[in-house]
C-alpha cells in the first residue's frame, strides 16, 4: 500500500514538472516578444480586411473616372495582395524567433526484469528539444526585435506598392485619354481632307485645277484613314494593360475616356512639395526599417559569445536526475565571421538607404522640371500657337478655294494645326503623369495641399462608394491606397 501512494506521488511529480516546465516556457515567450508586435498585427490586419473579409468588387460604369479604376485596382491587383501576404508572413515570423524550444518528454522501459512492476522498469524523463539547445533570452528578444522591424519594413513596401499601383493605373489613363484625343484629331483631320478631295474633285471635272491635286488629295485621305485605324490598332494593347492592373480578364472592355482631363493645380511650393516626399516616402521608411533590423541582426551575432545550455530532469523508482549542457560559443572564427557579415549587411543596408534619399531627391526635381515646362508650353500652345495655326488654315482654305494657294499650302497648314493640337495633349498627359508619379513617391493628395500645411491622404483601404457617391478626382481611389504608416 505504501509503495502504491510513494508511486503516485512520484508520477504527479514528473507531471507537475513538466506542466511548470511548459508554464515557464509559454510565459517566457511571452515575456519575451517585442512589444510593437501586437500594434503591427492590428495595423496589418486593419489595411487589410478588403483580401481577408473579400469586399465586393465595385462595378465600372460605362466611362469609369480614374477614381473609380483605382479603387477597383487597389481591392482586385494580385500583385498588391501579394505584398500584403509577405507583410503578414513577415509578422509570423517574430514568435517563431524569440520563443524558447519545444519541450521534450524522453521514456524508457526496462525488459527482463523478472517479477519487477512497471514502475521500477520505467524512467521518465524531462529535456528541451534534444535538436535545439535553450538560448539566452537575450537573444531570443534581440531575434524578436529583428523580425519586427522586418515585418514593420514589409508594411511600409506594401504601402509603397499601392502607390506605385496607382501610378501604373493613372499613367495607363492618361495614355488612353491622349489616345482617345488623338483619334478625334485624326478624325477632325479626316472630316477635313475629305472636302479637299470634293473640292479637288469637283476643280479636275470642270477644269479649274489639275488631276495632280486630286491623285494628291486622294492620296492623303487614304493615308490619313490608315494612320486611323492604326491608332485604333492600339485600344485592345492599352485596354489589355489596364485589365492586367484592375486583375480582370485581358479582353474585358475599356472604354477610351470623351476628353482629356482636366489639368490638377499643385498649390504648394517646390521645396515644400520636395520636403513632404521625403517625410512621407514609404521606401525610404522601409530602409530606415531594415537598417534598425540589420542593427538587431548585429547585435543578435555579438550574443553569439554567450554560451547557449541544455537542461534535463528524470526519474525511476529508485531515485531523480537532474541535469543540464553548456554549449560552449568554441567556434570563434565562425561566430567572428557572423559579426563581421551582419556588419557588412548593415552597411551595405545604410548605403542603399542614402543613395535612395539622393535618387528620390533626382526623381522629385526632374518631375517637378517636367511638370512646370510642360506647364509653361501648354500656355503658350493653347493660347497662342494653336488659335495662330487654326486661322493659317481658314486663310489657306479661303485662298485654296478661290485658287490663289495650291493644294500643298493648304495640307501644310492643316498639318501645323494638328501637329500644334497634337502636341499640346502630348503636354498636358506628360504634366499629369509627372504629377502622379510626385504623388506616387511622396503619398501627398495633391487635391488637399494647402500651402504650409500639406495635408497627407487617407491611409485606410475600404470599400468602393455607392454609384453616384464616387468622385472624378484621382484622389477619391488614391484616399485607399495610403499606407497608414
């Protein structure tokens, strides 16, 4: 009877060691977890909840505004869902580096051992996972710390490829407005060589002109019908590239938009403009993101030097163990090499952080260049060459109706005016696109800019508004492609 109650009291010992064991464990963990780890968790799950709660996707009206394509694109482009999944996997990452190993429970069971009980044959065991030694909690917070600031570097890169998106989407819009204004010109052109070639018709029939003016007018026309269609050739390609960033199918129809758009101001100055860029650039807070992670990885290859140990607990019938390993740090050319390589890496993260401050610097003045030239000729196109270009033609077609100007006078003219209406919507999309491509860097709503007090745009991903709530302003769907950083 007594050897009974001394066996059970030595199996609620083994089991009361291992549950301490496993108590100490998972509170240790816990312990040792960084502490912006569960503020990373909310943020990604919040920007998220558009790919895990799967929004309904917002329908396209017949002529969809950049605001409508760009919250479509930001709900329905893999590659941006893509992003977002790396940012979570990063996030998962932290407690699997600073938790303490598992906790194995070794047994053995003596045979032969004639009238002898179970009891008296058995050992139990308590060790750590006999594959991994118990580092110090040091490093295990130290490897928390880096992980961290891994995933908080993989939520500001997802920032930055919404805005990128939106870039893409943007700058494929202006290509198609200018494509859409293109036509018409061509077709105006058409409209217009077609009275030429009656006018020359009717000229060679009754005498008053050459056959020469008709075979060239003729000949015009057909070529100018073929630069048409040739256009026209580039509406599927365009649509195409379109569809691939909303992630529909590539032969889903894209309607080329009724009229240029209308030109955004920018209200603030350059240098604030420049200021905000780089207060706000996602990449440059993901690099600044991966110097501190390559800082911790640094500090995580020092503690190299700190040994690591082993613990282990049994117990028989006949008497307890308790036992523990140190695992000396003896590979020091090893370890020294560890140190040296997270340095090199944290250099070579520093150096690439410094020459994209410089290159974001390059991006932000030859934009701005671009967007205040093309200002400037969009002016002076507007209001002075092409009115000047569109009287040359009604003086042209006056004097080449009355015969005072040969057929090749009037084409001449024709020509400067189209050439002239041509490259001022060439102007005014190029400003756009060097807008967009201000606001892709910089994440700054150019709509809400007040000068001294740049306002930044909205950084929660939703779903799109009711039809007839939307806006025509880019910044409508750009509001859900912030970051929220």
């Amino acid at each position: 009877m007594r050897g009974r109650i001394v066996t059970g009291l030595r199996l609620r010992l083994v089991v009361f060691m291992a549950l301490a064991a496993l108590v100490a464990l998972a509170a240790g963990c816990a312990a040792l977890r960084p502490a912006g780890e569960k503020k990373e968790r909310e943020k990604a799950a919040a920007q998220g909840r558009a790919y895990t709660e799967k929004v309904k996707l917002p329908a396209l009206g017949p002529e969809p505004t950049p605001g409508e394509y760009l919250r479509y694109a930001f709900l329905n482009n893999a590659d941006l869902q893509a992003r977002y999944w790396q940012w979570r996997s990063a996030i998962e990452r932290i407690p699997q580096s600073s938790s303490f190993p598992n906790v194995a429970v070794p047994f053995s069971v003596m045979f032969g051992g004639g009238s002898m009980k179970l009891w008296d044959r058995l050992t139990l065991g308590l060790v750590n996972d006999p594959m991994t030694n118990i580092p110090a909690p040091s490093k295990l917070r130290t490897a928390g710390r880096r992980d961290l600031e891994d995933a908080r570097a993989a939520g500001q890169r997802f920032r930055e490829a919404k805005f990128l998106l939106q870039g893409r989407v943007l700058s494929t819009y202006y290509d198609l407005a200018l494509l859409a204004e293109t036509v018409r010109i061509q077709e105006e052109h058409i409209t217009l060589l077609e009275l030429i070639a009656r006018q020359a018709s009717v000229g060679a029939a009754t005498g008053a002109s050459g056959q020469r003016d008709l075979l060239k007018a003729q000949t015009e026309l057909d070529l100018a019908r073929n630069a048409l269609e040739n256009l026209k050739s580039r509406v599927p390609p365009l649509g195409a590239k379109m569809n691939a960033l909303l992630g529909r199918g590539a032969t889903e129809a894209v309607p080329l938009p009724g009229a240029l758009p209308e030109p955004r101001p920018l209200p603030v100055p350059d240098d604030e403009l420049i200021r905000a860029g780089f207060e706000r650039s996602p990449e440059l807070a993901a690099l600044a993101r991966d110097v501190a992670g390559r800082k911790e990885a640094l500090n995580l290859a020092r503690q190299a030097y700190i040994p690591d140990f082993g613990l282990s607990a049994s117990i028989t019938s006949a008497a307890g163990n308790l036992g523990g390993m140190i695992v000396l740090p003896t590979r020091r050319e090893a370890i020294k090499a560890g140190v040296e390589q997270a340095r090199a890496d944290l250099a070579a993260t520093e150096a690439a952080r410094t020459q994209y401050r410089r290159d974001l610097a390059a991006s932000f003045v030859l934009n701005l260049y671009v967007l205040r030239n093309d200002e400037r000729q969009v002016d002076l196109f507007e209001k002075t060459i092409i009115p000047r270009a569109r009287e040359a033609v009604l003086i042209a077609q006056t004097a080449y109706a009355a015969d005072r100007a040969t057929f090749l006078d009037l084409l001449e003219a024709q020509r400067t005016f189209l050439d002239a209406r041509l490259v001022a919507a060439q102007l005014r999309m190029e400003r756009e696109k060097a807008l967009a491509a201000i606001e892709t860097w910089s994440t700054v709503d150019v709509e809400t800019m007040t000068p001294g007090a740049v306002s930044f745009r909205a950084t929660t991903m939703r779903a799109a508004p009711t039809r007839g709530a939307t806006t025509t302003s880019p910044a409508a769907g750009a509001g859900m492609g912030g970051g929220g950083m």
